[in-house]
C-alpha cells in the first residue's frame, strides 16, 4: 500500500542571516517536488510553532525567493523551555508538541545557529521529529565546516575593510572597525585577511593595547601614516577577558537562587561596562601613538541584502540533503557542511557547543607569518 505524503513544518530562528530563504526553498523544492511532501512554514521561529501561526508552502510561494535576503517567515531568538506566552512566562514545550501533532507533521525542519541546536534537542528529547540545519553569519557552529550566511557576511566585511583603507591613508588615521560574530572571532579573521587589515583582533586571541601601538608605530616608521584594524565584536584586551571569564564562571556556579540573581547582575554590569570597548581602544591608541582614530561600527549591513553565490549554493545543498533525509526518516540530527558534501551530526554533539578559532588555526597562522598585528 502507497504511504501517504509526509507533512513537514519548517521554521527560521535565531538571528537573520543570509541564505535563508534559499534554503526554505532548496529543502521545499526537493521535499515537495521529488518526495511528494506537503509543507508548512511557521511564522517567526520558535514564537509561531507555540502560537501555531503558520502558513501552506507550496511550489509557488518558493518561487523568486532564492536572491531574497532575511527570511521570508520571520524569525525570533525565543526559548521553547521559557517563553513569554498568552501573558505569562512558561515552558512552551507542552503547546508545541499539541501543535506539531494536531498539524499532523511527521517532521520539523529549524534553520538556525547554536541556540536553535539547543531548542532543537529538547524538542527531540519531548519526541518530535527534528532536524537542524546550520545558520548564522558567525560561523560558530559546533561539527559544521561552515554555515550559510557566513561567505556573504565576509564579502560585505571585506569590502568595508578595503573602503576604510582610502579614508585611513588621506587623513594619516587609524580605522578600527567593528565586525559581528559574537563571542568568535572566524568573520573578523576572514575579512581581516581579505581585506588587508594591518591589526586583526579577536575574541579568542586576548589583546594588549601595547602590542597594537607598537604595531602601528613600526607600520610609521616604515612610511605607512595610517593603520586598518579589523575589531571582533567580542574581542577584548587581556584585563576585559579576565574580568569577563570570571563573571561568567560566578555565575555557571551559582547554587542558591540569591547567588544566582547576584551573579547574573554582577555579569552584567562587568558586559555592560564593557559595552563600547572599541571607542575606548580607539582612544587608548590615539593616546599611545598621536595618530588620530576613528571608529566604524559595521553592524547589521552584514546580515543584510542578497546572499553571495557562496551561500546560495550551500543553503541549497543542505536544504536538499535534509529533505532526503526526512525522506528517509533520520532525525535528531543537524545537516552538517563536510568539504564538498554534507553529513547527518547528532543534535547532542552540537547542542550548548561553540566552534571558536583555535590560536594556533592555519587562517591565524597566515595573518601572523603576514606580520598582521593580532594584539598578542
Ligand atoms: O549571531 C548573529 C549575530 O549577528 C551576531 O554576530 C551578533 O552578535 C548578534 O547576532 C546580534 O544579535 P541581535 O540580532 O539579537 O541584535
């Protein structure tokens, strides 16, 4: 006897990043054109799977937007665990699984980063059907190569970092500038390298605001009267680090509800006071070598906008790997990117992980033997 058509939800979460509808559209065209599934796209992430907002997929709404940058079914950073619902507060675990089963769904397909996996793992471990596949501009994803939206956040870096090059050597300046990537340093490192940014300072790799002068002080007395720097967001010097690392294990440790609440403010008073970093390591370098420094804060532009061809392809190939695999019912997985192909990796050995550029990475390797300043 014929089995009947799966009925698939898919949702976007996290952070926007480009390459998401492309993905939306490589897993619908193959789930629905080659495999005969029936699909429904929640409404942003996490937050329309609890409310059960959604909308029919078919192959006409994944028509034309394959160039289209964000995601066309919305997205939230919510946590099925603990989220604000009808009101209150509360484990919206219970009403997603009622959804997922009064929508008769036989899987659930979540673009999306870290948080996503985590998200992901409690939906499998409550007995849903689930499958990942990795987003984010950060490239921070545990057992991934890579994820989409990463290459286009790089190219648009990239070409702020050679843009600042012209305006840094008219005006003899010193040009930091601020790229995203959360707590890794891999889009910093990437578009430093591209671009050419004479200092690349990262978050895995605790700076000295010495190291940095004497580097753009060496740069001057070679003729060179300005100096690019590529700033992660999360980079910090060796005195923010340290502060930051010991706010974080205070509050990993807490027992007590009281020791709980004090840790997280203490946390948050040491993230907070550390918040415009980059404008205060503009001004120390300004003070340690007399070049006057300007700061550019890149921001959202780097997730906005069309997704490079980079992008496109790979959000199309692990859409479609993961429409095979809901074909062939392999769950509790994350589609990883392994060289020219992709892979099924356990939820479990990516869920609460982060993939952080390790110091000694050849892309490290590169900038150091270049004489790339990385603040060490
Ligand atoms: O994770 C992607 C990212 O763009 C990070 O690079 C950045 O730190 C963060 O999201 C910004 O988050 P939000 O969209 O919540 O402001």
């Amino acid at each position: 006897m014929a089995q009947a058509a799966k009925r698939v939800g898919i949702l976007t979460a996290g952070g926007d990043s480009p390459g998401l509808n492309a993905a939306i559209r490589g897993f619908g065209k193959a789930a629905i054109g080659r495999y005969g599934m029936e699909l429904i796209g929640f409404r942003d992430g996490i937050r329309g799977l609890a409310e059960n907002r959604f909308i029919e997929l078919d192959k006409r709404s994944l028509s034309g937007i394959l160039t289209i940058g964000g995601t066309i079914l919305g997205t939230s950073r919510d946590k099925v665990q603990r989220m604000l619902l009808d009101g209150e507060v509360r484990d919206a675990i219970p009403t997603i699984v009622d959804n997922y089963r009064s929508n008769n769904l036989d899987a659930l397909v979540m673009l999306g980063g870290g948080g996503t996996a985590k998200n992901a793992m409690r939906l499998v471990d409550a007995g849903l059907n689930v499958i990942t596949l990795p987003k984010t501009i950060d490239n921070d994803i545990a057992m991934t190569d890579t994820s989409f939206g990463f290459a286009t956040a790089m190219e648009i870096a990239t070409e702020a970092i050679d843009r600042l090059h012209s305006t840094a050597h008219s005006h003899h300046r010193i040009i930091l500038t601020e790229v995203m990537g959360h707590r890794a340093g891999w889009l910093t490192l990437g578009a430093g390298i591209a671009g050419g940014a004479d200092v690349i300072l990262l978050p895995e790799i605790p700076f000295s605001v010495e190291s940095i002068a004497e580097t753009v002080k060496q740069r001057m007395a070679g003729g060179s009267t300005f100096s690019v720097i590529a700033v992660a967001e999360g980079a910090r010097d060796i005195i923010d680090t340290a502060d930051l690392q010991a706010a974080e294990l205070l509050s990993r440790n807490a027992k007590t509800i009281e020791a709980k609440k004090a840790a997280a403010q203490h946390l948050a008073n040491v993230t907070d006071g550390q918040r415009e970093h980059t404008f205060k390591l503009a001004r120390q370098l300004e003070e340690a070598t007399g070049l006057e420094s300007r700061v550019t804060i890149l921001g959202y532009v780097q997730r906005g906008g069309t997704p490079c061809a980079t992008d496109r392809l790979l959000a199309s190939r692990l859409g479609s790997a993961a429409a095979e695999l809901v074909a062939s019912d392999t769950y509790g997985v994350m589609v990883a990117a392994r060289g020219e192909g992709t892979e099924p990796v356990a939820l479990s050995e990516v869920a609460g992980k982060v993939k952080y550029v390790p110091s000694d990475h050849e892309w490290v390797e590169t900038a150091r033997s270049m004489g790339v300043g990385l603040g060490e």
